[in-house]
C-alpha cells in the first residue's frame, strides 16, 4: 500500500514539474513573441539584426519582415534587409569576440575555437574565427598583463617572464610579451608604494630605501623612489597618530617617542601625535567617569592620584570630562523607576552615591519595590482563592438545582406512594437541600471577602507605585 502510494506521488510530482516547465516555455514564448511585435513597432532593423546576429541565429529577414507585417501597421524602410544584414554581422561579431575574449583571459589556447564547431545547432550560424581571434588576442593580452602584474607586485624580478613563457609553450598558447611587461611596470611599482607604505606603517625612517633599493637593483628589480616615497609619506602621520592613541594608555609620552624618532631618524608628526594622544586620553576619563558614576563614588581624585600607576596622563580636561560623565551617569543611576525596579529585584543599590537632595526619595522607591514585591505575592494568592472560592460556588449551586430537582419531581408524581420509606426520603432530600444551602451560604462568603482582599491589595499595589513620586 506504501510503495503505490509512493508511486502515485511520484508520478503526481513528476506531473507538476512537467506542467511548470510547460508553464515556463510558454511564457517564454509570451515574452519572445511581445519583444518581437515591440521591435517591429520600433521599426528598429538595426536592433533586430543585432539581436539575431548576438544570439547566434541564421539571418532571416524575410521572416522578420512577415512578422512585422502582420503584427504592425507601421511601414518598413526600403533599405530594411540591408540595415538588418549589417547589424547581423555586428552582433555576430559581437557574441564570438566575447567568447574569444573569455577563453583568452582564461589561459585556453586559440584552437579552442574549434571545439565549438560541433555544438553549434543546425540551424544556427556557423564559428565566426575571425571575430573569435580578435576577442581572443584582446583576453590573451588582458591574461598576461594580469600575471605580470602579480609577478611585478611580489618583487619578482622582469627575467621570471622566461618561465611564464616556457609554461605558455607547454601548453601552446601564446604568450604576449608586450602585455607581461606592462603589467610587470605596473606591479612593480604597486611593489614599491607597498614597499613605503609598511615601512611608515611600522615606524621605519624613510631612509631604509637605500637598502631596499640595493636589495633590488641585486635581485634585478626596477627601483621606483617616488613610489615608495609617495606612499611612506601618505602612511607616517598615520603611524603617528596611531602611536600617539596607544601611548595614551600604555604610560608613555611624546618625548620618549621624540627622542627614538631621532634616534632612527624617523620623520616627526609632532601635531597629528598629540591629537591623537589628546583624544584616546578624552575617552579615558570620560569612560571613567561612566563606570564610575553608574553606581559607584565620585573616585576622580583617587583615579588621579593612581594615573601614573594605571600607565595613563592627566591632560587639561580630565575633570571636566570625568565630572560630566559621572553626572550624568549619577543622574541614571538615581532613578526613581530604576531604584524601585531594583527593589522588586531585590538587588543590591547604593543609595548613598546619590546626592543628599534625592536620597530619601530614591531609598522610599527601593522600599517601596521591595513592599511591592511581596505584596504581589499576597495579591497572586488571593486571586488564587478568589478562583477557588468560585468554583465551590459554582459546584454547590449545581448540585442544589440538581437535588431540587429531584424533589420536584417526586412531588410531581402522582403515581408515587407515601409511606414510611418514601417519607424516610423525603427527609434525606430536605437534609441534604439544607446543607447544600448552608455550604453555597458559607461559599459565597468566603469568595466576598477573597474579593476584598485581591481588590485591597491590588489598591496597595497602586499606591505603593504611586506613592515613589
């Protein structure tokens, strides 16, 4: 039962994608057929060739031109075929200098053309060499000057093109000398601003081209000065400023860094250093005084007196930004909504890091959250009696408009006999009414006073979040 189940499935699945496809084609067809009637309204002959000669069909004009004729009352030039037939062979030669020029940037030798030969359908025009050579040179070209500039930009040396060129003999595919070498210039000097820039970047003096140079000129490369001074220059004040925010922190000043700069002979930035030592120590203390002031005392002398402990300087604004911060931190801190919610928490506060102004109302709103907490449990209990209460009362009255019931329908009977045992019932059901009454009385009591007590407690509730403001 499974496996033909399965079966239909699959054979309901296979339908479905069968009808998607069939879906697809048609509108495809759609699409083509409205592209069509749009370019024979255009009365474009230029666009329609191109677009046959790019998609690589056979040219077809008395075609197009029935086409059109049925579809469009707009006249067609005279000189229509011979427009279309120009704008074929461009997009012809279009689509194969394309191909060619793909598979040249590819590393594919020239006959690689010929493996299209065989795949082109029927109808179909045929390989276009020509327009596939040319395209194939310019990718050829573009795949060469892409290698040497790889080989430029890792300091290899202008002679390694000898192995590139035995690697492309191996393979039969041609290699362009000319485009190796102009890549090579062009990677070469991307070799020497990197050169520069890493020198800058970690604090080498400029004058360690000398050595760089000597190294190159031994290993056959082209030195390029102005490269690598272009970019050394365009890095340094960057070294600097990224030196001037890491001492900031680390204990040290600009006249150790001076001192080593003349030492090594590296150029000074003395302005980009100290603004960016400026502000990393900015953003020091206004960090202090954010953590400090969330919670905490007002530590800034303390903080001052351990500055040179804690490897960092005290700059000019150091109290103002750190009073600030710790201010407005403070005034976070001291929440009249923030210190009740802690209370609720039950979670530590320290109330006396807020100002004596604010400290009785903020210590009444922590109290108060406290109080509210527990409260909230006395109200959740007592809704939970109010539940349970009316459910007895639910319970009690059902059973009381059963037995009533009942005792109608004794009464009810005519048939019934009075006697002794049916006096003994009558009895028992009397009883029994009476204590169900008692019991739904004693009941509904009990869910009134729940009732006052949850709506007691939900006005102390009230009060008690009223009463922190």
């Amino acid at each position: 039962m499974t496996s033909f189940s399965s079966h239909r499935l699959s054979l309901q699945s296979l339908k479905q994608l069968m009808l998607i496809a069939l879906i697809a084609l048609l509108l495809t067809a759609c699409q083509s057929t409205m592209q069509k009637i749009a370019d024979c309204k255009a009365g474009d002959w230029n666009a329609i060739g191109y677009k046959d000669g790019y998609a690589g069909v056979l040219q077809n004009f008395e075609e197009h031109r029935t086409f059109c004729s049925r579809h469009t009352d707009a006249s067609q030039p005279a000189d229509a075929a011979a427009i279309y037939q120009v704008a074929w062979a461009k997009g012809d030669w279009a689509a194969w200098a394309e191909k060619g020029q793909v598979d040249g940037r590819s590393f594919l030798p020239l006959t690689q053309v010929e493996s299209y030969s065989a795949k082109i359908p029927k109808d179909h025009a045929p390989v276009n060499r020509p327009a596939y050579e040319s395209g194939w040179l310019v990718g050829n070209a573009a795949f060469w000057q892409d290698v040497g500039r790889v080989s430029g930009s890792v300091g290899e040396s202008l002679a390694q093109k000898e192995n590139h060129r035995a690697d492309a003999a191996a393979r039969q595919i041609r290699f362009d000398e000319a485009a190796y070498d102009s890549g090579w210039q062009m990677g070469n000097r991307l070799y020497w601003q990197n050169a520069g820039y890493q020198d800058a970047h970690n604090g080498i003096a400029d004058s360690n081209l000398t050595t760089r140079a000597a190294a190159a000129k031994t290993a056959g490369l082209l030195v390029q000065a102005d490269a690598y001074r272009a970019a050394w220059n365009a890095e340094i004040p960057n070294y600097w400023k990224t030196l001037g925010e890491q001492d900031a922190v680390s204990g040290k000043d600009f006249a150790m860094r001076r001192a080593e700069a003349q030492r090594s002979g590296l150029k000074i930035f003395e302005a980009e250093y100290q603004q960016s030592w400026e502000t990393r120590l900015a953003a020091y203390w206004t960090q202090a005084g954010n953590e400090d002031g969330f919670g905490h005392p007002f530590l800034l002398e303390d903080r001052i007196a351990h500055a040179a402990q804690n490897r960092v300087f005290v700059i000019a604004r150091t109290r103002e930004l750190y009073t600030n911060a710790w201010e407005l931190q403070n005034t976070r801190y001291c929440n009249v909504d923030d210190a009740f919610a802690r209370g609720r928490r039950n979670e530590r506060m320290a109330i006396e890091v807020c100002k004596p102004n604010v400290q009785g109302q903020i210590k009444r709103a922590y109290l108060s959250g406290q109080d509210y907490e527990l409260t909230t449990a006395k109200h959740n209990r007592a809704h939970a009696e109010v539940d349970e209460y009316a459910r007895r009362v639910r319970d009690a009255r059902a059973r009381l408009e059963h037995i009533n019931r009942d005792i109608a329908g004794h009464f009810a009977d005519k048939k019934r006999v009075i006697n002794a045992e049916t006096l003994r019932e009558d009895k028992q059901h009397e009883n029994e009414r009476h204590q169900l009454e008692e019991q739904l009385e004693r009941a509904e009591q009990q869910l009134a006073e729940a009732r006052r007590r949850e709506e007691m407690l939900e006005q102390q509730l009230l009060k008690l979040k009223r009463d922190i403001y």
